[in-house]
C-alpha cells in the first residue's frame, strides 16, 4: 500500500548509494489517466539513451535512468510529501510533474517540497496552465505549456547536462536531427 511505498522512499533515501546507480529524472503524475500526455517524456529520455528504473535494488540498465510514479496532491498527500521530501536524497537531480484539472497542484506542490530541487511542470490539460504556473514569489516552478511532456524531458536533460558532457552531444545530435528534419520538409516544398 501507499504506507509500504512511503517507507520505501525513506528507506532509499537513507541508503545513501552511489548517484551513478540511482535514478537522474524522476516523472510524476496525478492520476494514471495523465499517462498519454506524459508519455512525450518517456520518449523524450529513452530516445537520449535513458533507461527506465523500476527496480531500485537492480543495477541500472543505462549509465542515465529514470523513475515513474503516479503521486496524487489530493488523494495521496502524504506520499507526495514524502517523494519530494526524499528526492534529492533518493539521488534524483530534476523532477517533471504533470496534472491536471483545476486542482493541478502536484507539480506546484512537489517544487515547494522538493526545492531547490528543479521541478518541471507540464500542465495535461490546457485549462490546468494558470494553476501549474501560478506560483508565489520565492517558489518557483518551471513549466512547460498544456500536453507539452516532451520539451518537459528535454529541458531536464538540459539542467544534468550542465554537470555531464556526454549528456550535451546527445541533445546536440538529437537537435541536428530535428535540423535535418526541417531542411527535408523545406525541399519538399520546393520540389
Ligand atoms: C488530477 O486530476 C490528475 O492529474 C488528473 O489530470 C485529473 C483527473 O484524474 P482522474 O480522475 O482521471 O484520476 O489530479
């Protein structure tokens, strides 16, 4: 249950293990029925090489993993609590939440939680933008627009890419190819 799933993350929290064998990104969600939204960030990391990490105690499949849960602000309190409480000692370096619905507080939630920990907020529905973007002053969130999960997962690996190289030739060649992509579409045109 969510008690088992609490003391997990305070369990790893403690274990104090080596960053290379811990999840970098951590995606979270409100609700599982946020999951074809967020599945642009799934292909965002695994399309940069990152493999997902369901197993804590596993060696991990890649030298960049990440994590999923589904963390719900309103029926789960005390896990949201507890995931942003623990995440920088879990080994996590940026955090994307996405939810949705007037009561979107997750993402909002979790970077006041988890500060100064990054939290990247992906509103999954447009009327959702105004409360995930809505912080206070002295807390802040980055966000991405309504859906947007994909950009949510490149920008995370823009903010690790700061402390590893190989990290920015990967965005460096998935960026060319979206170069390549527009210079196709452009002679199409052409032609
Ligand atoms: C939010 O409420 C979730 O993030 C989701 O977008 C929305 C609806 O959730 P379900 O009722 O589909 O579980 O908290």
């Amino acid at each position: 249950g969510i008690d088992d799933l609490i003391d997990d993350l305070h369990a790893q929290a403690a274990a104090d293990r080596d960053s290379e064998t811990t999840p970098e990104v951590g995606i979270i969600m409100g609700s599982d029925s946020d999951l074809d939204t967020m599945a642009g960030a799934y292909d965002a990391l695994q399309e940069l090489g990152f493999a997902e990490q369901t197993n804590y105690d596993d060696p991990p499949e890649a030298r960049f993993t990440f994590e999923s849960y589904v963390v719900s602000a309103h029926r789960t309190p005390d896990l949201m609590y507890a995931y942003g409480e623990t995440a920088a000692d879990r080994g996590l370096d940026v955090i994307i939440a996405g939810a949705g619905g007037k009561s979107a507080d997750l993402p909002n939630m979790t970077a006041s939680i988890a500060y100064p920990l990054p939290v990247i907020g992906v509103p999954v529905q447009e009327k959702s933008v105004d409360s995930v973007i809505g912080m206070p002053t002295g807390a802040p969130i980055v966000a991405v627009d309504a859906g947007k999960s994909y950009n949510a997962a490149l920008s995370a690996v823009q903010i690790l890419a700061r402390e590893h190289a190989d990290l920015i030739e990967r965005l460096e060649t998935e960026h060319d190819d979206l170069r390549s992509g527009v210079a196709e579409v452009s002679r199409g045109l052409h032609d």
